[in-house]
C-alpha cells in the first residue's frame, strides 16, 4: 500500500518545504508601494465617505417601508436640497441620513418625508448630531493611535531590537493605508464603528508580527558561532517555521468578520455592520500579508546591513563556495552538528594551547 503523502502544511511546519520569502522581497516590496500609491491617490481624488458623525446633520429611521433605496434617496434629497444616504435595514426599515442640517430643518424634511413615503410623521425617528461631536472621537482617535505607536515602538525595541520596531510600525502604518484606501475605493462610510475597527486591527497586525519575530530571535541568537546560515536565510526559516500557524490563525479570524461584512451586512441589510466589519476583514487580512512580506524582509535588511552581519555572511558564501569547488555539499539537516563542529573546533584550538601544561599538572599530580 502506498504511503500517504503528508499534507503541505505538515511539510512545511516541518521544515521539508520551503519557499524564498526573503529572497524575493523586492517583488514584495514592489507590490506593497503599488498598493500603497493606489490607495493614496484614491484618498486625494475621492476622499472618504464621512459619516454623519463626523460632518453633522440628522439620521432618520422610518417604519417598514416597501419604498425602494434610490427613491427614498431622491425623496431625501428633494426636501433637504443635500445628498442622502440610504440604507435599508434587516427589518425593511429605512435609515435615511443628511448632512448639514439644523433642528428647523430637520424637523421640515421629516414632516415631507412622511409624506412621501405614506407614514405618519411620529413614527420617524430624528435624531441630529453635531460635527463636534465627530471632531472629539477623530481627536481622541488620532492621540490613541499615536500613543498606540511610541509603545509599539519601545516595547518591541527593549524586547527584541530597534531594527524589528521600525519594520514593526513601517508594516503597521502598510495595513492601515491599505484599509482606509479600500474604504476610499468602496465608498463605505466611515463612522464610529470604523475608527473602533482601525484600532482593533492594529493589535492583529502586531500579533502575527511579534510571533514571526520571536522565532527569528531564536533562530539568530549566536549566529556568527556557525558558518552555514547567513541571516537574511535565518530569517526566510522563521517564517516558513510561522506560516502554518500565521495562515490558520488569520482564517479562523476572518470567518466570523465575513459572516459580520458579507451576510450581516450584505444579505441581511444591518447597514451598521459593514461600518467595523470592512477594517476588520481588510486589517486582517493586510496585517498576515505585511508580517511575511514585509515585516520580516525588512528586518532581514537593516541587519545585513551590520558590519558583523556582512562578515558572517561573507564568511558563510566563502565557506559555500570552497565547498563546492571540492565538490561537497552542505546539508540543511546538519545544521546543528555543524554549530557544534564550531564549537568543537575552538574547543580544540584551546586546547592546543593550553593542553600540553594541563597534561604536565595532571602527570604531576599523579606521581604526587
């Protein structure tokens, strides 16, 4: 009978497969400013949909209508003179929200809304809200954000070193620009419920990278004491050694955030869902892409940039290269007999030194 073959999962949590994360980081690198040059410009041509939180004006709430969405939108926009946006809900209820309105004239457009939609004018529901009210939440928004990044910062420069920090926020500010150029592109409102779900995937994006991150510490720590692996290939092991469980970890976090976008959302109308759901689904999904194709490669990088770096590496391709001009072969599985080898052959250059009057104390203990 034929053995089962492992699964590619399997293979690559063992270390049998592996694929040039690293060494194809300018592909990367590439795609991820092109991603970035196209959510800018998408921000300065189109700019966000801003809620009526942030701009101010009244939000309507009618009974259940058999009104359509676009005639809703057009009888809104007849009795305010501004654009509406219309939203049905799961109930078949409309939310109907105008921006720029006052309380006199809140109270006119509810009256003709009433009449044109054939209900009775108590039964909608007005409420009106002021810009500055949006103003506080986008100030208190930014300051977090900003005290949310210096102890990002300093946490992981005392826990791992300054070089991961930068890639660190270089790869959290990627997510973030992604997330809010989707928004642009979509024409989704920002409100409240987005700024929660902006924060929120902030602490996704960081935890795939701290996990890369903490496997990379290990798999460096004493690098220049062996000559087989250079860092950047180090650091390509480290997430291939992660990918497994940073893949598994993402989808089960994206399955109940699509349920939130795609049928709270979409198929059951809860126009409010898609406000924290988008962030969320799009953070989500940027935060696992930039902890492997930019977090980690970034790092790689800056560290081979070192003096000591680039003598161990330099060190490792001679050691390759002579090997292969005799025709050897260095394999992956010997990785840790060959830091031992290291270790044994220093052993012996001490002892070649020192052995000879080490042997002449023993001796004369001996005889003594």
């Amino acid at each position: 009978m034929a053995k089962k073959r492992d699964s590619l999962g399997a293979r690559l949590n063992r270390g049998e497969i592996a694929y040039d994360f690293i060494g194809n980081r300018k592909l990367w690198y590439g795609l991820s400013i092109l991603i970035t040059i196209t959510a800018i410009v998408a921000l300065a041509v189109r700019g966000l949909n801003m809620g009526i939180e942030f701009q101010g004006g009244a939000v309507f709430t009618t009974p259940k209508s058999e009104v359509s969405v676009s005639q809703a939108q057009e009888y809104a926009e007849e009795a305010s003179g501004h654009d509406a946006v219309v939203q049905k809900l799961g109930s078949g209820a409309l939310r109907i929200q105008v921006g720029g309105l006052d309380t006199a004239k809140s109270d006119q457009v509810r009256s003709e809304l009433a009449k044109d939609l054939g209900v009775e004018e108590t039964k909608i529901a007005a409420e009106l809200v002021g810009p500055s009210w949006g103003e506080q939440i986008a100030t208190k928004a930014w300051t977090g954000l900003a005290v949310f990044m210096i102890l990002v910062v300093i946490y992981l420069a005392i826990a791992f070193e300054w070089r991961m920090a930068v890639a660190a926020l270089i790869a959290l500010i990627h997510d973030l620009t992604i997330t809010v150029g989707i928004y642009t592109l979509v024409g989704f409102e920002v409100t409240v419920g987005t700024v929660i779900g902006l924060l929120t995937i902030l602490g996704y994006s960081l935890y795939d990278t701290v996990v890369v991150f903490d496997s990379l510490k290990e798999q460096t720590k004493d690098i220049t004491k062996q000559s087989r692996y250079t860092y950047s290939e180090l650091a390509n092991r480290s997430i291939n050694g992660t990918l497994v469980r940073s893949i598994n970890t993402t989808v089960v976090a994206l399955l109940p955030v699509a349920g939130l976008l795609f049928i709270g959302g979409g198929v059951l109308g809860a126009g409010m869902l898609n406000d924290i759901s988008l962030s969320l689904f799009v953070g989500l999904a940027a935060g696992a892409y930039s902890s492997i194709f930019i977090a980690t490669p970034l790092v790689a990088d800056l560290k081979e940039r070192e003096p000591a770096i680039k003598a161990h590496t330099k060190r490792v391709l001679a050691k390759r290269a002579a090997a292969a001009a005799k025709g050897e072969s260095l394999e992956d599985g010997d990785a840790d007999s060959d830091v031992h080898r290291d270790a044994f052959d220093e052993d012996e250059d001490r002892t070649a030194v020192v052995g000879p009057r080490g042997r002449r104390g023993r001796a004369s203990e001996q005889r003594g």
